[in-house]
C-alpha cells in the first residue's frame, strides 16, 4: 500500500496559509535538502483545489534545470475538487466523485508515496477518513497572529504519535507523526 505523506509548513501558532511569504526567511541548505528528500520518496501529488491552482500559475513556467521544477511539473497530480470541471497542467487527473473511496483505491495502486503540500482542507478530510499515513509539520519560529490554520476549530479529536524529530540551525522544527491507533485515539 502506498503512504500518504502531508508535509506543512505552520506557524508557532498553527498558521498555514501563504507560506511562500514567511518561510523563505527561515530557509537553509539543510531544510531544503530534506525536503528534497521527501519529494523524492513520493511519485505523486495529491493536492486541494486552492493548493493545486497556486502551484498551476507559477511552476509550469519554471525552467526543468530547477529540480522541484522538474519533479513537480512531471509527477502525476490529483486534485481534489468539487467545483472544477477539469485540470489542465501536465500530468493531472481531477478527483470530483466519492473522495475517500478514489483516495483509498489511488493508495491500493503500485508505486511509491503519495505527497500532499498545503490543501489544509484535504488534510483534514483525509484525518476523518483514517486515510493520512504521516503529518510533517516544519514549524516555524515566528507567530503570525492570523491566517488559515491548518486545524480550524471543529474538528475530530486525532490522537497523533510522534516518530521523528529534527531541529535545523534557523530554528525551523520538523515534527513527524503518525495516527495513533483507535485505543489510544479514545483516551
């Protein structure tokens, strides 16, 4: 079975939302080749609609000789959406019927991880569907005050196992978790 990898950038205090805006800032040789590391270890894309029309508008028109140009321009993309009638950059396939039951059989295919950037929304949705295998959240030291949180106020309560840890020299953290099992999610 494939995984199902969403990796966040967030704000000490949760905020998600534009962090081409704030996190360059926070940006290091280190981090970026970790995140090249986890590109590398998915062979796919799944993306929310906002997510996948920010990325469609810049990186199509980015030259191949920049590495997650090439990876993110040719990797096959699913966009989940109910509002879009079709997607049009190379290599993406639109997910508009029962999301769960398409998620789950795309996991069931051959290949390797599937990766989710932004879509706060989907990551969501995925949580309740107990279909997100890993949640990376890259924290930033730097409290925005407002924005898209990734976890809005009305969620499911997800009890989440932390398995990995890594500090980088911009004071960035790295938190990888896991779900729990349904035990410990009851506690």
């Amino acid at each position: 079975m494939r995984k199902l990898v969403a990796t966040e950038s967030v704000s000490l205090d949760g905020v998600m939302e534009s962090p081409e805006e704030w996190s360059p800032a926070y940006s290091t040789q280190e981090l970026e080749e970790a995140n090249a590391a986890g590109m590398a270890s998915s062979d796919a894309l799944l993306l929310g609609r906002v997510t996948y029309e920010e990325l469609a508008a810049f990186w199509p028109t980015q030259p191949d000789d920049n590495p997650i140009a090439k990876f993110i321009n040719n990797v096959p993309k699913y966009v989940v959406s109910t509002t879009l009638e079709d997607v049009e950059w190379n290599n993406s396939t639109l997910i508009a019927g029962n999301v769960e039951e398409e998620i789950d059989e795309l996991k069931q295919q051959e290949g390797e991880g599937i990766g989710i950037v932004g879509s706060g929304t989907l990551v969501r949705s995925l949580f309740d569907y107990g279909l997100l295998d890993e949640l990376v959240l890259n924290v930033h030291p730097l409290v925005l005050g407002d924005g898209k949180r990734l976890f809005d106020e009305g969620g499911e309560r997800t009890a989440l196992n932390l398995v990995g840890s890594t500090m980088y020299d911009s004071g960035v953290v790295s938190l990888t978790y896991e779900p729990a099992d349904e035990e410990e999610d009851a506690k």
